[in-house]
C-alpha cells in the first residue's frame, strides 16, 4: 500500500480509490485481532491502535517536507481554543520535542501541560529539564512529566498512541489530536487527526488509569512510575 501510495501520490489519480482499499485493510485488520484479543485489555488496545475516526473531515494529511504545515496547524489548533491545560499522551516523547510546547507557552503563558510518556533506558528524567530549557526564556506555566514502564522492562509501556487534548479547566470542555511523532512530522507521511467523541473517550480512558489512579499492574505485569517538575 505504501508503494503504491508513493507512486501516485504526486496527483489525484486513483488517490480515492486507494485510500479506500487501505480503509478496508485496517478493518478487516482490526476484526482478526479483535477476535484474537483474548482479553479486555488487548481488545481496547487494538481498538485504540486501529481508530475508525480518520477520514477526510476530519484528518489533515502531512506530506514528506510540509513540516511547516504541520506546525501552523497545531499552533492553528491551540489557538482556537486557547484552552488551559494540555495532556500529551506519548510513549516517544523525548526532551527534544519541545519547541512546539514552547510556541503554546507564547501564545497561554499560564498554560499548564501533563506528559505521560516512557523515557526507556536512555534518558534519564531530569533530561527533560534540560530540554525545555534550550527553548523556554523566563516562561511562566506549569510542565509536569511522569513516565512509566514495565518493571521487567524499562523500554515498553502499555501505551502506543499519541494523544494530545486540550481542557478548560473550568468548563472541561475538551478537544483533542491523534498524530504521529513530533519528530516524523513532515519526514513522513501522516496524518494529524481530530478526536470524535470515542477518540477522547479513549485518551481519557488512557490518563485515568495511568495518570489519576496510577494503574499497578496490567495483564499481571507491575507497572513502576517517575513524576518530574519541571520549571
């Protein structure tokens, strides 16, 4: 399919057929594994994975060099809302994806962000002070990260999606984005995806266990916790 997408990709020809026919392939993808799931926890997993929300109303597609566009459209985004709190939910969150927080903080200096991400073995936690101070001056706001793993393997965590969603703290209106890495944004292909009802409903599935209740175990596996402020 990427192939295949890569060729025409350059015009319109077939380009809806081809989107489509990979549609049905994540579908019909998601009904196997469903099947296989086994468990609850596998079945909101690959439900989360394989989202039925991505179409053309309501998903902005980013190609190979439209970094630029990407980033408007997340500033785009955060200022239509102008909202006070952000959660990220990102497992590959790394110290160096702090630029586009940083351009949120100029427009809300008195945003306040919660990340939950896996720092894995090669960053240590402290290492995310240092990243927001490359690119914050004398910024108010709060930036809080916790990071979780399994506690036989500091590398995996039981999250795989990014989610970002805004909140107003006093109404808890919500809205919120399903996308790809920071880092792949515009080095790939992808697309960045407004949350419908469920998708939110997923993503605060996701911060109410990991986050409010700070979930022990999953599937019998203990799951171990870092908090870090950073200021």
């Amino acid at each position: 399919m990427e192939n295949l997408y890569e060729k025409n990709r350059l015009s319109n020809f077939h380009k809806d057929l081809i989107r489509d026919i990979h549609k049905a392939i994540l579908y019909n993808l998601k009904v196997v594994l469903s099947l296989a799931a086994g468990t609850k926890e596998r079945f909101e997993l690959i439900n989360r994975l394989i989202q039925d929300n991505c179409t053309d109303i309501n998903a902005t597609h980013i190609r190979v060099g439209e970094e630029s566009k990407a980033f408007q459209y997340l500033k785009n985004w955060f200022t239509k809302y102008k909202y006070d709190s952000l959660r990220i939910i990102d497992p590959y969150f790394s110290p160096k994806d702090f630029n586009i927080i940083k351009t949120f903080f100029d427009i809300n200096n008195d945003l306040r962000v919660s990340i939950l991400t896996n720092k894995g073995s090669e960053i240590e936690i402290e290492d995310y002070q240092k990243g927001w101070n490359k690119v914050s001056a004398d910024l108010t706001g709060e930036i809080s990260v916790v990071s979780f793993c399994y506690e036989d393997d500091k590398n995996s965590c039981p999250v795989h999606d990014r989610w970002w969603v805004l909140v107003d703290s006093e109404t808890n209106e919500q809205t919120g984005l399903h996308l790809n890495s920071l880092s792949g944004l515009g080095k790939r292909e992808c697309d960045l995806i407004l949350l419908d009802t469920n998708g939110l409903k997923s993503a605060n599935t996701i911060w109410t266990d990991y986050i409010v209740n700070r979930r022990p175990r999953i599937e019998g596996r203990k799951i171990n916790y870092e908090r870090y402020e950073i200021h």
